[in-house]
C-alpha cells in the first residue's frame, strides 16, 4: 500500500511535463535568433543535421555540457538562456498574489 502511495505522488517525468515545450521552442529561438539554419549549427556542433532536429523535438535530450555547446554555437550562453527560460515560466503577478490569498 506504502508503495502504490508512493508511486502516485511521484512528479511526472520531464518529458512529459508541459514546461518541456518551452525548454524545446527557446533551443529553437535561440538557434533562430543567431540566423543559423539546422544544418549550419550541427557543422558548428561537429553534429549532424538530424541530431540537431531530435534535439529541437525532444527525441534527443541535451545533457548541461551539450546544452553550453549549442548556446555558444548560436553565440549566447548557459545564463541567458536560463534567463529566458525562467522569464517565460514565471507565474504571472496575478498568479502569485492569487496564490498568497488562497493557500492549498
């Protein structure tokens, strides 16, 4: 019993959670933003043009290493792309003050 309770609070896997998207469309942006097509960046990466694409899609997961590799090819890095990361995340005002009204 200890155990089926145990498994239900589990967090769903990053994956599958919806913040994943936006982990994928600012790869994407990023990528865009410095005007480098797929193919261009994989050539910057030492990659193929298909890793880049699994990678935009979330068949491929970045570790941090890869992730700092793709934000200096496309000419940012790490802490701008958290920067962006937690700015399109970030509950709103109205969220938040919503949140200390009614506590859960």
């Amino acid at each position: 019993m200890a155990r089926a309770k145990k498994s239900a609070e589990r967090a769903a896997k990053s994956l599958y959670r919806p913040e994943n998207q936006t982990f994928l469309a600012t790869l994407r942006a990023i990528r865009q933003r410095a005007e480098l097509t797929q193919v261009e960046l994989a050539e910057h990466l030492g990659r193929s043009q298909n890793y880049v694409t699994a990678a935009e899609r979330g068949v491929v997961r970045l570790d941090g290493l890869q992730l700092r590799d793709w934000c200096q090819a496309c000419g940012t890095d790490l802490m701008a792309w958290a920067a962006e990361i937690e700015k399109q995340l970030a509950p709103s005002k109205r969220t938040v003050r919503k949140a200390v009204r009614n506590p859960t």
